[in-house]
C-alpha cells in the first residue's frame, strides 16, 4: 500500500515514521521536552549548544508540521514563544527512550574496546 504524505510518497509506515522523526536533532529535541515541558526556544539552545539557530528553528518548524510538537506565541513584547509535545508527540516515548538507552549501550561498547 502506498502512502502519500506532504507531496511523498512511502510504501511502508516504518518508511513514513522514519521521515517524520528523523534528522539529526529531533530525537534530542523529542527527548528534552519529554523530560521538561514547556520549553523555550532559549532554553533548547541552552540545551544542545552544538546546534546552530536556524538550524534548530528549521527542526522545531518540521516537528511542528507534523503535529509532534506544539508551538504557542504568547502575545507579549518582546515575543515569547514556547513548546509542547502534542498527544501523538507524547506517544513516542517508548520509542525515543529506546532509541537513548541503546545509544547508552552503543557507547558503552566503543569505550570497552
């Protein structure tokens, strides 16, 4: 069965699933508001001080598009803007904690050798 979603097409769900939460911070974005929620813009550069800003709004901005994470704007000078994980967001925290843990172990083996 194909599966078409924002102009692409995919022949599996596990392809379609792979899209969406791929990239090379979004598993990390996903895992910092799982553990702490809301959060601003600020607060996720503080937290991955590797990533550049445009980089970071790019991701949050997909993540957004795909209703993995909500963006509110408050209406307040100077602007504040924060972000939540929405239902289906929430949903992935077997999956991201999986992902960590493994990378945990992945670790573990490189410094064993």
């Amino acid at each position: 069965m194909l599966i078409t979603y924002k102009d692409k097409e995919f022949y599996t769900s596990k392809d379609l699933a792979l899209s969406v939460i791929g990239g090379r911070w979004k598993i990390a974005i996903i895992w910092a508001l799982l553990h702490e929620s809301p959060l601003r813009l600020s607060e996720l550069q503080r937290q991955f001080p590797d990533i550049n800003q445009r980089t970071l709004i790019r991701q949050l901005r997909e993540l957004e598009e795909d209703n993995i994470i909500h963006r509110t704007i408050y209406p307040v000078v100077p602007p504040k803007v924060d972000y939540i994980l929405t239902d289906i967001g929430l949903s992935l925290e077997p999956v991201v904690t999986t992902i960590c843990d493994w990378g945990d172990l992945f670790q573990q083996s490189l410094n064993s050798n």
